[in-house]
C-alpha cells in the first residue's frame, strides 16, 4: 500500500482586506510525516492550516492532497481533519456522540450502521484512553481530556490527514507534556500525516520530523528539527528558535562556508549565513557553545547581570560590549562578578545585519 | 458561517417590512396628520396648517402639563436608577449563592403585569385601602389619611415599582460585564471604596445608566394610565394622558399628534441635556473597552 | 466593612419587598374570602375567580389575549430570529443599520406607536381587529427577540460550526444540527418574553382594539369604576399566566443546562433585557 497523506501547497497566497496573511507560501508535506508550522503569532500559520483544511479559501494557488487538486473542494469533502486550539467540542452532545458525529454526516447510503458506529466511537474512545467518558457532556471534562475527545473525533473518518491548530497551548505544563507523547504515540500507530500548528518552538522540535519556520506570512526555513536549530537558516528562524546570543561584528573575508569575522576587537571565524565581505554582521551562538573562559582567556569579557536556575544547570545573562550574553554553567555566579567567555573556532553562524534591533534578544 | 449578500438580504426582508410598513410608515402618517384639523363635526380636514403647533406652543395649560410631566417622569426615572444600581450591585458583587434564585425573582417580576401593580397601588394606599387600615389598626391616627392616593407620589411609587425589575436587569448585565480585577486593582492602588464606585465602576456601567435612565423617562412620560388612576386632579394631567385624551375624549386626533411630536422634540432636548451633564460628570466615557 | 455590606443587604432586602409587596397584595387579594379591601384579608376563598369566569366578557378577554400572545411569539421569533441571523453573521452598513433601527420601537414610547398605528389605520381605512392588534404587539415583541438570539449567536464559539464541516457536515446539516439546538434556550427565552409582554400589553392595544377586549383591556375598563374585589382575581390571572409560562422556561432551561448549551438561565434571561 503507497503510503497517502502527502499534501503540497503551491503559490498561495491570501489577504484579509489590505493585509497580507500568506505570501506566496510552497511547501511538500511528505506522506505519514509529522509536520510542524511554526511561527509566532499572526504569522499566517493558523490561516495556511484552514486553507489546507478549506475553511478558508486561497486568494491564488493550488492545494493538492496525494496529488490532486483540492483548492475548490468544501471542507467536508476533504478527507482532512482537524482538531481545534479551544476543542470546539460541540456541547449538547456526549463525548460519544462528538466522537461519532463525523460517522454521521455522509449520505444516507453511505453512512455506517449504528452496530459498526459504536464499535468505531469504542475504538477510538480507546485510542486516547477515554473509553470510560462516552457517556459525559463536554463541560464534565477536564481540558485534557476534551482535547483528546476533539482527536478521537477528528480521526473516526479516518483522515490521511490531520491538521492540528495549537492543539495543546490551552492546557496545563504536564498535561501538555503528556499530551504530546500521545500524540506522537497515535501518529507512529496510525501512520497518518500529522499537521501541527505551534507557536511553540520546544514543541515543534521535540515531536515533528519536519518544521516549517513562518515570519510575515512566508516560509523562513523547512528542515528537520537538528537542523532548524543547529543551522538556521534566516537570522528570523536563529532568533526565534532556541536561546542565544547574537554578537555585532564586521565580515573581514568569506571563503567557500566560513566567514572571517571581527567581533569586539577580535578575529574568529564562524560559519557564513550569506554574510558580504565589509558588511555587518549579526553571530549566533548558542548557550551550550559558550563556556566561561579560563582567567584572563576567552574571547569576550562580560559581566553577570543575573543567574538563574534550571535543575540542571545555570543560565547567566551577561552584558559584554558587543551586546547581551547568554551561557551555561553547573555552577551559580554571583551578579556582578567579570568573566571571560569563550567559544570554540567555527562555533558560531554569521548572518547578516538586517536591521537596528541588533542585540536584542529574542529568547522564546 | 458567514452569509451570502443574498440570503442575508432574504433574512431581513421581513425585519423591513415590519420597521418599513408597521412603524415608518404610521409615524410618517401621523406627522402628516398633525399639519391638519379638524371641523365641527370633528372631520378631520387634510388641509395644512400649523396651528395645532400653535395651540400647544400658546397655550399655558400644556405648560404646566408639561412641567408635570418632568415632576413625575424625572423622579421616576432618578429613583428607579438608583434602586436599580443598588439592587444590581447587590446582586453582581455582595449577593453570593443567592445570585441566581435572586435573579429568577427579578426576572418573575419584570414579568408582573402593568394594569396588577396599578390596581394593587389603589388598593394599597386607597382611602379604605391597606395602608390606612393597617394605620389604624395600629391606633396611629383615627382617620383616614387620604395623603398618598391622587398624588403625584402614589404614580412615581406605582411607576418606580414597575420599572425596578427593569434597571435592575439592565444595570446587572453591565457591571457584570466589569472584569472582576478592576475593583481590587483600584483598592491595591488606594483608592477608597467610594473612590472606586466613583472614578471605575460607576463610569464603565455609564453607557447603561444612560440608556436605561432615558428608557425610563420616556416610558414614564409617555404613560396615560397610571397617571389617570394614580395621580389627583393636579397631578394626572401629563403629556401622555393630554395626548390620549385628544383621540379618546375630545377627538382633536391632529391636535394629539401635533403634541406627540413636542414631546419627541423635547425628548431629544432631554438626551443631549443627560449627555452633556453625564459627560460632565465623568460618567460617560468615550472608551469603555 | 462589614458594617458596610450589611447596610447593602438591608437596603437591596427592602427593594426586594417593594418590588414584591404590591404583587403579592394582588395575588393575597385575589384568593380574599371577603369584599373589603382592608387589613387582614378575611379567609381564603376562589368566590371571585368564580365569579370572574361565569362573565363572558372575561372569558373572552382572556381567549382574545392568549390568542393574540401566542401569535405575537410566533410571529416575533420567525422574523426576529431571521434577521438575528443576518445580523450577527455578516456585518456591513445595511445589518448594522437594521441592527439599530429594529431598536427604534423601544425607544418610543408605546403611546407614540399606538397613534402612529392609528394613522396609519385611519388613512389605509383599516379597521381595527385582531390582527392590528398582533401588529403592534409584534412591533414592540420583535426588538427584544433580535436582541436576545443575536446576543446567543455572537456569544458562542463559532469554531463548532467549522469542526461540523470539517467533519463532513454540510451548511444545511450544521444549521440543523448544531447551530438550531445551540441556540434553541435563546430562542425559546424570546419566545416567552415576547408573549409575555404582548399578553400583559394595554398601552398600544387600547389604539389598536377597536371593539375587541383584551384581557387587559377588560381590566381597565373595571378600574374606571370604584374599587372592586373582582379585579384581584383577574390581575391575578393577569399575573400568573406570564409568570407560569417563564417559569416552566426556566425549569427547562435548568434542565438543559447541563449540556452547557446554555448560560445559567436567569443570567441570559437578565441579559435579554
């Protein structure tokens, strides 16, 4: 059996009114994947997920499902589904009921009978462990379980699809840690593509096997999770995912991937992200690439403005020259105290200086 | 889902037509009737003339009518607000458990009939009525005190006890609708319980205070009944029992209309005038969120 | 500040008994065994409910007003709910126009539309009947439905509606199935309160009537005579036939609250008005 499920997005692009939400956004979701969109909020994420969904329509462009054209098709002739940030669980009606009512809406003729529906709704009830609640209202769960009820329901027509929207921003730190193995749980079982809207870049990272980095209603960057965060390609996508440091600098000379750079007075190479030769230059570094120099070594010095406490390690934010700093470390500094700071030769990825924010940081 | 121009235009038909031919239509209609007049036969005659205007603009009788008409439909309207405030106030922050059996209390009596409160009124403070038998009973006075029927009193009493359930209501939904940290940040940031009724809360219920404070001035003025059963020989002489008058008793069907409509004009002086001294007052504010 | 909430509970007490004492003097009054209206009421007795309904004028009158009540609900719902519709679900200058117009007729004062019908009628020679009297208690009935289910429908979260169809439902299957019983209370709330107000309603009726006498007409017309015990029992009636119909809505709406298709009963009663 060819595995179905692969979606494909080509030139669209949509508007509300003057503003622009999508802008001639392409992508390939590979069939069975788990892939997410990830982007901070109104960067067109939700929007493209309800295009691909067909609660919205495109201004331009084609979706195309397994390779057929499905732009013009309402959304209950897509055989997609979705499972809602706020649930959207349909109130007067018992979980069993929410979890059936997709059995319910085909043509009379083609509609399963009551036996081979109840047997679906138990089967999925026991998907994702709820096989005890058929019987509630939506207002008698907890926010977990109501979530797990809009996924029961979402897959019962067996979707090759399965468009999620912030599924697990509403609920609580441990349900949304359990919630998501479960998720990826239900994926490896049923093998369905899974489309995963997060603005959640720990999220993103720890479940999908692709992401798809959005900014302004454009795709940044689309790669595996290692990738994103260890070689991002858009000094937007290097901001927004993961922690780090961004230096100011200047690009003395770029050869094949390396760039020759100058940062604070001194010279080291990094990786080029696009850098030209004379021009400015914004570093990433990561708080793992960073250590604290041995006295008087290091590239940088810095002094501790604050340390906080993570369980495994420490996290000091320092202010140095060339602009804020952060770094790990097993052991608490106290505030105030000067240190040095290395990196490794070749640690850091060098983009170029778009714009006047330099510095700032963008930690989540 | 959203609606097709079409279909939406559809659904509306019968809202226009309603608005169009039962309402539009009839006050047109009647603003045309009072341009004309009547003869002896009391025929009215379609032939334009402003005299109806005249007459009431002339005549001293309709200026104390209609300076009593501002001496029942403003106290009404004041006490019925401020009882409502109370009793809504009450009911959003203090009342508790009993919020909800005090709402259906509310809601059972903004049910209570019109003409029942009316006839209870007479009833109660009758010359023979329950208030005086009660007074006496107490050996508080041996006769009766014929103080409280026919008077201006009794129809504000009558009509207040009408409109509470209403405000109440009214004033409810919208403190309500108040975010409940808005109090406590006001206390937090010292301001006295009465500062923060004042300078928050009575603001953001101000669009419904003024709202619910014209409703009931124009109800109120425009009432012909209560006033006939309520109010004595100097007091049940209002724009809306002049105006009933005209088509019920003296048949001047052009004059009533022509009355109508100074008193929708000086219902207008009456909405600007709240607004200014509202707004003065700092109690209604452009931005309410 | 104890001291202060106690104030306010004595205060919102005495309003409660102000708001109920004359409706409960009606209603003592009405089951009063004797014909004097003074303190105490003499013995429990139904001589005036039975002497009310052996006079034809009453029956009739209560015939006229349940009749015209129930077409007023009917009549209200169908084109308030229709327009509620529009309204709430596509927002551009004509429903917001519509929106603030459907107002209007409450915030005249029924004396007003009473004669303007009156025109009207005198021009088109329309003779009064049952149905101008429907016609001005729809007029003043229609305001409040709209407000009532554009209120529920702008309230309720719309992405149901998109997980209906994402799950195969058509727009036809998604109004049947989940927009109707998601704002079926409110519905149903407009439809009491719009019968409620047209069977109490005299201020319009009293213009539009002509000859028929609606309940509350066949009361005024006992009120211009001197006091009689009689009416008690028809203001009773008066009251308890309003009271009676919201109340079974209530229970019912208690009843499905647990679905969570509706607020907590009275609040989106208190909300309508």
């Amino acid at each position: 059996m060819t595995a179905t499920g692969a979606v494909a997005i080509r030139d669209v692009t949509k508007s509300y009114g003057r503003a622009a939400a999508l802008q001639r956004v392409d992508l390939e979701i590979p069939a069975g994947s788990f892939f997410s969109l990830l982007g901070p909020s109104g960067c067109g994420k939700t929007t493209l997920l309800k295009i691909i969904a067909g609660l919205e329509l495109p201004d331009t462009g084609v979706i195309l499902a397994d390779g057929v054209d499905i732009t013009a098709r309402p959304p209950e002739r897509r055989p997609f589904n979705m499972v809602f940030q706020h649930y959207a669980l349909f109130p007067h009606m018992t979980v069993a009921d929410n979890v059936g009512f997709g059995l319910t809406t085909a043509s009379r003729r083609d509609r399963p009978s009551d036996e081979e529906r109840a047997s679906r709704i138990a089967e999925m009830l026991q998907l994702v462990g709820l096989s005890e609640l058929g019987a509630r209202y939506p207002s008698e769960l907890s926010g977990g379980q109501a979530q797990r009820v809009a996924v029961a329901r979402a897959l019962i027509n067996r979707p090759s699809v399965l468009l999620l929207d912030e599924p697990l921003s509403a609920l609580d730190r441990n349900v949304r840690f359990a919630l998501r193995e479960e998720l990826l749980r239900i994926h490896q079982e049923l093998g369905t593509t899974f489309v995963f809207v997060t603005h959640d870049q720990d999220e993103a990272l720890s479940i999908s096997q692709l992401v798809g980095v959005m900014n302004e209603g454009a795709l940044e960057q689309v790669a595996d999770p290692q990738t994103i965060y260890r070689s991002p390609g858009t000094l937007f996508t290097a901001r927004f995912v993961g922690a780090g440091s961004f230096f100011e600098g200047t690009v003395r000379s770029v050869q094949g991937d390396r760039a020759e750079l100058e940062v604070a007075g001194r010279l080291f190479s990094a990786t080029d992200a696009g850098v030209a030769e004379g021009g400015r230059t914004q570093v990433l570094l990561r708080p793992e690439e960073l250590e604290v120099a041995p006295s008087e070594g290091g590239s940088l010095r810095g002094t501790v403005e604050t340390c906080s406490f993570f369980g495994s390690y420490f996290e000091l934010l320092t202010q140095t020259p060339v602009g804020p700093c952060r770094l790990r470390v097993r052991e608490p500094v106290a505030p105030g105290t000067e240190i040095g700071i290395g990196w490794p030769d070749r640690a850091g990825i060098a983009y170029p200086a778009e714009d006047s924010r330099a510095g700032v940081d963008l930690r989540s | 889902m959203p609606l097709s121009r079409r279909f939406a235009a559809f659904l509306l038909t019968p809202l226009g037509a309603l608005l169009l031919f039962a309402v539009l239509v009839p006050v047109a209609m009647l603003f045309a009737f009072s341009f004309f007049h009547i003869d002896a036969l009391l025929r009215i005659v379609p032939s334009f003339t402003t005299r109806n205007y005249a007459t009431v603009l002339r005549t001293q009788l309709y200026r104390t009518y209609a300076l009593n008409t501002l001496l029942i439909a403003a106290p009404t309207a004041l006490l019925s607000i401020v009882g409502g405030y109370v009793l809504a106030y009450y009911l959003a922050f203090r009342a508790g458990r009993a919020r909800g059996i005090l709402l259906i209390a509310i809601v059972i009596a903004l049910m209570g009939s019109y003409l029942a409160l009316i006839y209870s009124w007479r009833t109660l403070s009758g010359e023979h009525g329950i208030i005086n038998s009660l007074l006496q009973a107490a050996h508080l006075t041996n006769h009766s005190l014929g103080l409280i029927l026919f008077s201006r009193t009794a129809v504000v009493m009558a009509e207040v006890n009408f409109f509470l359930p209403f405000t109440t209501l009214v004033l409810f939904a919208s403190l309500t609708a108040i975010p409940s940290g808005l109090e406590a940040a006001a206390r937090d940031l010292g301001a006295s319980r009465t500062m923060t009724l004042r300078r928050i809360v009575l603001p953001l219920s101000g669009t419904a205070l003024f709202g619910a404070t014209l409703f009931v001035f124009f109800l109120s003025a425009g009432d012909y009944i209560t006033p006939v059963f309520l109010g004595g020989i100097g007091s049940s002489g209002t724009f809306g029992t002049l105006i009933a008058d005209q088509l019920s008793t003296t048949l001047n069907y052009p004059l009533g209309a022509s009355i109508a409509f100074v008193m929708v004009a000086l219902f207008a002086v009456a909405v600007v005038a709240l607004r200014v001294a509202m707004r003065a007052a700092g109690l209604l504010p452009e931005h309410t969120g | 500040m104890r001291r202060r909430s106690w104030i306010l509970t004595t205060v919102a007490a005495l309003l409660f008994l102000f708001i109920y004492l004359p409706l409960l003097v009606v209603v003592l009054y009405g089951f009063n065994g004797g014909s004097n209206l003074s303190w105490p009421p003499q013995g429990f007795s139904l001589r005036w409910f039975r002497l009310i309904f052996g006079e034809e004028a009453f029956r009739s009158g209560l015939r006229v007003s349940a009749t015209a009540a129930l077409a007023t609900a009917v009549i209200a719902v169908v084109i308030g709910t229709a327009a509620a519709f529009a309204i709430a679900r596509r927002s551009n200058r004509l429903t917001r126009w519509f929106e603030s117009g459907s107002r209007l007729p409450v915030m005249l004062p029924p004396l007003f539309i009473g004669i303007a019908l009156v025109a009207a009628m005198k021009t088109f020679a329309i003779d009064p009947s049952m149905l101008t009297i429907i016609a001005g208690h729809v007029i003043i009935t229609t305001p409040f439905v709209i407000l009532i289910v554009v209120s529920r429908l702008r309230n309720y979260d719309m992405t149901v509606e998109q997980a209906a169809r994402d799950l195969g439902a058509t727009p036809r299957m998604v109004l049947r199935r989940i927009t109707l019983p998601l704002i079926a209370p409110a519905i149903f709330g407009a439809t009491v309160i719009a019968f409620a107000v047209s069977f109490d309603e005299v201020l319009i009726t009293n213009f539009t009537s002509g000859t028929t006498q609606t309940l509350p007409l066949f009361v005024l017309s006992r009120l211009h005579r001197t006091i009689d015990p009689s009416v008690n029992a028809v203001a009773t009636i008066l009251l308890l036939v309003p009271w009676v119909v919201v109340g079974l809505a209530l229970l019912w709406q208690r009843r499905g609250s647990r679905r969570g298709a509706a607020d907590a009963p009275a609040e989106t009663l208190a909300r309508a008005a």
